[in-house]
C-alpha cells in the first residue's frame, strides 16, 4: 500500500492531487508539521529535509513534491499521467513537471523577499521571465502538454493555484484564470483540496 505521509494546509496537496487522480489505494499518514513531527528520525528517513509530502511504496521512499508526481506516474503507467519514455512529448512533460519546484517556487520567494537577483545568475531567469512564459505556455491549452492532462500540470497547477489564487502573490491573468479554473474542475483537484485543508 502507498503511503504518503502529509500534514494539512502544506506543500501536500500536489501529492494528493496526484494520489487522487490515479484512483489508487493509498493510506494518507498525518505527519503534524506543527508538533515537529517531520523532524521524528523515522520520518527523515523517508525525506532527510525533513519537509512534507513523503512517500513510501513498498522498499521504495522519497521527498520532494514533484519527485513523487514523477515517481508514481511512472510507477504506475496505467494511470496515464506521463507519457511513455520513447513519446517524444516526454521531453515538454518533463521540462513542465520540474517548471513548478526550479521556477515557480523560487520566483515567489523572490517576490515575497523582495530579493534582487541579476536574471543571468538566477536559475529561474526572474519573476517577470517566470510567469511571462507560463503564460505564454498555458495559451496554447487547454493543458500545459496541450490537450493531454498529466502530472505536470499537478505540479503546474499546484504551484500558480498557490500563487494566484491562495496567497495572491502573483496578479491573475486570463491564461492563469482560464487554466486554474479547469484544474479546481477536476474532481481530484476537488477532493485534495477538502483532505489538504485538514
């Protein structure tokens, strides 16, 4: 049985969302991150930051919100979340899945520091460069891989519905609303939303 190990109103609804798109067995496993219960040495042994979500499939265990996105959909191919290794969207899918965590979350940390950073010596470019091209991308739609649905746009959609819509770090643009509207349509999203909020 899966295991993902969570805590409410925390980077867990990606997994979630996730968990619940695939209509797989899991068993959620509250991990009280305000008792310091991720800090347990059980628990960093599942993610050594000591961070949620975690994960554990058997012998396997691993951290890191869109590792585990990647890991169950290729994990568990039947649920159609990735496209196959030899699909050439492969590439696009994996450039998407990694948007959110090496783009998205770093830009909002430059927007809720207020931290000046030279574009040529940051990873994510800017804020500005970040949401400039999603916007571009989630024109084309309706999806971030066009017209198929997959763990990217969980990552995707995890991370702008935070931007957008939680913290209202980011102003809305149409593209934005548009898509953010379609992923809280999806029954899966609608259900992690009611477990994440504890």
């Amino acid at each position: 049985m899966i295991q993902l190990y969570w805590s409410p109103r925390s980077r867990s609804f990606s997994a979630i969302w996730l968990l619940e798109e695939t209509g797989l067995p899991y068993e959620r496993v509250l991990t009280d991150i305000t008792t310091g219960a991720q800090k347990a040495p059980e628990y960093l042994a599942i993610n050594p930051m000591g961070k949620v979500p975690g994960l554990k499939d058997g012998d396997a265990a691993l951290g890191e919100a869109a590792a585990i996105c990647a890991y169950i959909a290729d994990r568990y191919p039947e649920t159609n979340l990735a496209p196959a290794a030899t699909d050439p969207l492969r590439a696009r899918y994996l450039q998407w899945l990694f948007f959110s965590p090496t783009c998205i979350e770093p830009a909002l940390i430059q927007l809720f520091t207020k931290l000046e950073v030279l574009p040529s010596t940051a990873a994510w470019g800017s804020a500005t460069q970040t949401f400039d091209v999603l916007d571009a991308a989630l024109q084309k739609g309706p999806w971030i891989l066009g017209e198929k649905f997959s763990a990217a746009d969980i990552t995707i959609g995890s991370g702008l519905h935070f931007a957008v819509r939680m913290f209202k770090m980011v102003p809305a643009r149409p593209s934005f609303d548009a898509y953010l509207d379609r992923c809280a349509a999806r029954s899966a999203f609608q259900r992690a939303e009611k477990i994440a909020a504890g």
